[in-house]
C-alpha cells in the first residue's frame, strides 16, 4: 500500500517541476508541498535503509526548493501562494529594508540560534558549546511544526519528522528502540535535526497515575539519548513542539537549553495572512480592508485566520447559487448581480446551465462583506486563559538555559 504514496509523491513533483520550469511558482509551491506530504507518509512505512536514506535526500531537496519559491512569493516578485499560515508567521521574523528595530525581531533572534551552530561550527571552540535542544512552545496554529522545518532547510540538515504516535508501540521494548533508532539515523545523516511534535503526549509528567511502564521507559531512552553520552552529537539538534509546556516531565524540559515562545501573530502578520491565503482568487479587498481585517481579529491564531479564509473562499460561489439576477459581462461571462444593476437578467444558475452557458457562469470577486459575514460568526480558538498559561511559563522557563 505504502508504494502508492511514493508515487503520488512523484507525480506531485512532475507537476511541481513542471510549474517551477514555467515560472508559475505560486503553482508550483503548493504542488511541492503536497509532495512532501506524501513522501513523509511513505517514510513511515519503507523499511529499506538505503531507499529511506534516497528518499530522505530528495525529501531535503524539495523541502529547500519550496521554501526558495516561498521567499520569492514572500518577497512580492511573484503572486502570493495559498499556503499554510506559518508562511506568512515567519514573515514577521523578517527584517524588511535591512531595518532591524525590536518589532522585527526577539523571535529570528532566538531562531538564529538554532541554525548557527550547524552553519558556523568554528564559533564553538573550548568552553563554548552550541545548543543542542530546542523547545517551540505556544498556543496552536501559530505554525510551530512549520517553523521547525524551515529551520532544518535554512540550516542544510537532513529532516526527521516524528509525532508522539510514531515512536509507541504494543510490543515490549519496541518504543525504546525506535527512539534508538531515531537518534542512531540522525547521527549517521549528520548535519541533521530531530523534530518531535506533540512531544508532551510522549513525555508527560512522571507519576502520574495514568502512566504506563512503556510510557517510563520511553522517557528515560529519550533522555539517554538527549544526553548524548558516548556519542558525538555536536551536529545533531533536537527540536520539539507542544502546546501545553507545563504538562513536560521536568527532567525532559531541562535536556531543552533553549525554550522559544512562538506566539499569536501580530498586527502586521494577521494582515499578511490574509494576503497570503487569498492568493491569486479574484477579489477587490484594498490596502485598507486588509488593515481593517488585521484590527479585527484580535487574537486569531494563524490557523484561525486560515479558516475564515477558507469559508470566505466559498461565499462567492454561494451568492452565485442562489443568485436570481445575473448579468452579461464585456468578456461573454455570466455573473450574479442585484436587480437593479444595469444589464440584470432574471434568470438563475440552473437556467444559464440548461442553455449551455454552464463554462460560463463566473462567481462575483471576493468582497470585504464576504470577510464581515464570516467574522461575525468567528471567534478565536485561544483563550486568554490559554495566553496567560503561555506567558507564565516564559517568565518561569522561557529563557532559561
């Protein structure tokens, strides 16, 4: 079964390739991306060494290309991509005009932290030793898991991508050596990163009165290894994701020198968010009705605001079904209109379609009402209970190490 992933992959990548070569790169971008997702499900299920270690490298190279198209598409010198809304979160992180004010960036600072020992591995001489753990730590949707594999493509490491679920097992011991597992590969694909997501399901609290006995000694195998003890791990570096800090068992947290505080987007990011996610649809959405989305959702995770784009993306097409007026464009197309609009045709969708003018009908442009009358019914998923859950553990552990 897992051969058919494999070849989705490939198929994805022709089609990528082939947008790449013609300079659709906002095609293209979303074209690798599903490629890559294919590819990291077939990697769960090769077994063959070599073919996992051909696969990885290919999956390192598309991985790097896409994020290429991603800063041209960032950089305004393409049309924007409809991606995942940690695109437009690293943009935040971005100095713009070589200006580097406080606004630009506590958060690229602490990021360069992880790529440096991997890019310039002559600053730590003697007592200076790099970091060799980092912890991305936030509410959700604010695009950690993204911003793990962006570091791993800034920083030319091979990429190893594990859940919770993916290192536990029914069978005894089984857990233990695929976290072995796991380490022994990275070290061997060394430059590389380890990035574990959901890591406080892995890693809970001990003593807790639901915790299994595979559950310890899944622990204490990662932390054996985290501890590097009899094995050089300068160029091996351990990133993970949680939502939910203080559920981490403490001896866990502490193997993590670095803990980074991926918060709610900003002001200036929600804004470029809904820029990013509308793409190239039709709309007529001003500089300033961007803005006014921006101020209005307040709180919004970079996954809230994937959704509410996502259900306005529909709302022309909606008005287009119920529309009982539509009126003849310049160009030979059908479009809903009021009645009242010079040119109105009572007519409906159904009957456009019975006189064959189906390849006709085209939905309205996406228009600032259509973004009133989701966010009317939106709120934002992340309590301020949430935050101040966040924000403590930063003042506590945030910078510690």
């Amino acid at each position: 079964m897992y051969s058919n992933f494999k070849e989705q992959a490939i198929l994805y990548v022709k089609q990528a390739v082939d947008e790449d070569n013609s300079g659709n790169y906002a095609k293209a971008f979303p074209l690798y991306m599903n490629a890559l997702e294919y590819f990291k499900t077939h990697l769960k299920y090769e077994k063959n060494p070599k073919i996992k270690e051909a696969i990885t490298q290919k999956f390192t190279e598309y991985l790097r290309r896409a994020e290429e198209i991603r800063a041209v598409l960032d950089g305004g010198t393409g049309p924007a991509s409809n991606r995942d809304a940690a695109v437009a979160a690293r943009t935040k992180m971005k100095p713009k005009n070589g200006e580097g004010g406080d606004g630009e960036d506590s958060e690229q600072a602490k990021l360069r932290a992880v790529i440096l020992p991997v890019k310039f591995p002559q600053f730590f001489t003697g007592k200076r030793r790099p970091w060799r753990a980092f912890l991305l730590y936030g509410p959700p949707g604010t695009g950690k898991s993204y911003l793990a594999k962006a570091v791993a493509t800034e920083a030319d490491s091979t990429f190893f991508s594990v859940s919770s679920s993916d290192l536990v097992s029914k069978w005894m011991g089984e857990s233990e050596k695929l976290v072995s597992n796991l380490f022994q590969m990275a070290r061997e694909n060394a430059p590389s990163i380890i990035f574990i997501d959901e890591i406080d399901s892995l890693c809970g609290q001990r003593g807790e009165g639901n915790e299994s006995e595979a559950s310890r000694r899944i622990k204490t195998e990662l932390l054996v290894q985290m501890q590097g003890v009899g094995h050089n791990d300068q160029k091996v570096l351990v990133l993970a994701a949680t939502n939910t800090p203080y559920a981490l068992d403490q001896a866990i947290r502490r193997r993590f020198d670095k803990r980074i505080y991926i918060p709610l987007p900003d002001l200036k990011a929600r804004q470029h968010m809904f820029k990013v996610h509308l793409g190239d649809t039709p709309h007529n959405l001003t500089e300033k009705d961007f803005e006014r989305l921006a101020h209005k959702t307040e709180g919004f995770s970079g996954s809230d605001i994937s959704v509410c784009v996502n259900e306005v993306l529909f709302e022309p097409v909606r008005k287009t079904q119920d529309a009982e007026f539509f009126v003849k464009t310049s160009d030979d197309v059908w479009m809903p209109c009021g009645p009242r609009q010079p040119g109105a045709t009572w007519i409906n969708m159904q009957e456009l379609a019975a006189q064959g003018l189906a390849s006709k009908i085209h939905p309205p442009p996406i228009a600032r009402t259509d973004f009133d009358k989701v966010l009317a019914k939106q709120k934002p998923t992340v309590s301020k209970k949430d935050l101040e859950v966040h924000e403590r553990f930063t003042k506590e552990f945030g910078e510690e190490g």
